[in-house]
C-alpha cells in the first residue's frame, strides 16, 4: 500500500535472449485491469545484457496500485518471449522526476507542458538534438520552473523536439 502525497521509484533487471527487437513497457493502475491505466512509467527497448529499467510514481492517494510489465515484440510472431526479469522493487524515496508529462495547447510555435509532481520546483530541458539532460546543455530551453505547467514558445513547424524534467529537492531527482 503506498502513502499519499509520497515519491515511490519502481525498478527492475531485465534483458532479452533472443535476435529481434522488443520493448519494455511499465505502468502503474489504480485497479487489476488495463483499462484503468494512469501512466507509463517507462517505454524502452530491452537489450542483450543485463540492464536496470525505472519508472516513478507520485501517489496523489493512500491505497494499492496495480504494476503491469508488458514486453512488446512489435509485431513479430515469436514462439517464446525470450526475455528475462529480475529483482523488481519498489521503493519509497525522497525526491522523483515529474510523471504523466503530456503536452496541451500545441500550436505551430508554442506548446505547453502538464505534469505531476509533488516537489515544488522543477528544471527542464528542451533540445532539437536528442540529449543526455545530464550531462548535456539543451539547444532551445534550461530553465528553472515553479508550476505544474510550462509553456515554450518559438518553436519550429515541423521540428523534432526532445524534453527532460527533473525535480529539485533537497538532491535533485533523475531526468524524466
């Protein structure tokens, strides 16, 4: 059960043993069923070796959450899934990137991020490179935010952007 108001840090180890490509998808529910999904908490490919994949929760409620792993094959017909998971946790945490990021009010230039999150302040990044916000200045927006919103405007018509958030406690959170 998990605590209102509380940053949880969902993990697990996981690798694929087979020669075409598959992705790992991890959610969280507020119910045992699929349709009730509130976010997913990470989407990425699984890799031949041994690797940790993470995702964050925000709980807005005392009460049980559902977490769901889905290995996708995309598209292709196997016989065997051939992919392995090991030492899934969850853990209580002090500081977590923002969740549920989706994007509202897009225009040709601007757009506006809405989030959740329970810190208060927040950095993001906005690049049209692909980027590690770690280690990495964004080409467009590095700015420090209050609000659970941000609006960046000036951007480019049909132009690939590339975003990252993360909280400022105490320590810093990871990147979204």
């Amino acid at each position: 059960e998990l605590k209102a108001n509380a940053n949880y840090e969902v993990s697990l180890m996981a690798r694929q043993d087979c020669d075409f490509g598959m992705n790992l998808n991890l959610a969280y529910f507020l119910e045992p069923d699929l349709s009730t999904i509130v976010d997913t908490m990470t989407s990425a490919e699984l890799v031949s070796s041994w690797k940790e994949y993470k995702g964050w929760i925000n709980a807005p409620a005392d009460g049980t959450y559902y977490i769901g792993v889905n290995v996708d094959t995309w598209g292709v017909s196997v016989r065997q899934n051939n992919s392995v998971i090991d030492n899934f946790t969850v853990r209580q945490i002090e500081c977590a990137p923002p969740v549920q990021i989706k994007l509202s009010k897009v225009t040709a230039q601007s757009a506006q991020f809405d989030f959740h999150s329970i810190a208060d302040v927040w950095e993001v990044k906005i690049s049209k490179v692909n980027f590690d916000p770690q280690y990495a200045e964004a080409d467009v927006v590095n700015d420090t935010i209050r609000g659970n919103h941000y609006e960046v405007s000036g951007l480019t018509t049909n132009t690939e952007y590339f975003y990252s958030f993360r909280s400022l406690c105490t320590e810093p959170s990871e990147w979204s």
